[in-house]
C-alpha cells in the first residue's frame, strides 16, 4: 500500500470517527480544494498541506497515519505479519465529498418546529 493511499485512507477514517474535527466552514474550504483534483497522489499531498494549517487535525491525521504505516509494514513482512490491510479505495475523492457535505448530525434530528397559532 502506498503512502498516498494510507494517507487518504486515514482522512476518510479521520471524518468518519472525529467528524467534529472540522467547521462547516472549514468542510466548505476543503470541498472547494479537492474538486479539480484528479489523481491520488493530489488528493493525499492536498490533504496533508491543508491539514497542516491546524495542528489539531494535524496531529489526529499524523497519529492514524503512524499506527496504519506500522500495520502496513508488518504485513510487507510476509508469514511472520499479521495479515492487516487497508480498505481498497473506490473513488476516494468522492468518498470525501460525500462526507464532508453529509448533514451535520445535529441537522438530522432537529424536528421541524410548526409555529404556533396567535390566535386563541
């Protein structure tokens, strides 16, 4: 697996599990960046530079990287690995999009409020 593939992979499990990591405005930002893109290497290099503007996304993208990087290589170690290997990527810049303008989980349970009646 290439680094560029753990990197995008770790983003995508980075919005999944930590979705409040990034603002509305923020997901906005970064739709607009990723859409012209067109290969994985790209994506990954565009993901890393924009995380590095906040170095608590940063520091969660870094951390997942790290940990997946170290499962990769015991699995490149042959009988003696552990068999760990990443998701295959379909699509990832879509996959990424998709995420970032899901509604917010807020939005979804919010009922719709009916006004009430002045008249009484």
């Amino acid at each position: 697996m290439s680094i560029y593939e753990i990197t995008v992979n770790a983003f995508i499990h980075l919005l999944n599990e930590q979705p409040t990591l990034l603002s509305s405005s923020q997901q906005e930002e970064l739709a607009e960046l990723l859409i012209p893109l067109s290969s994985l290497e790209q994506l990954s290099d565009t993901l890393v530079t924009w995380c590095e503007e906040d170095p608590q996304l940063d520091e969660a993208l870094q951390g997942i990287e790290s940990a997946w990087k170290e499962k990769a290589a015991l699995q490149d170690k042959g009988a003696g690995g552990t068999g760990y290997s990443l998701p295959k990527l379909s699509d990832p810049k879509n996959q990424i999009l998709n995420i970032l303008r899901r509604p917010e989980p807020a939005q979804l349970s919010t009922p719709a409020t009916v006004p009430e009646s002045s008249s009484k």
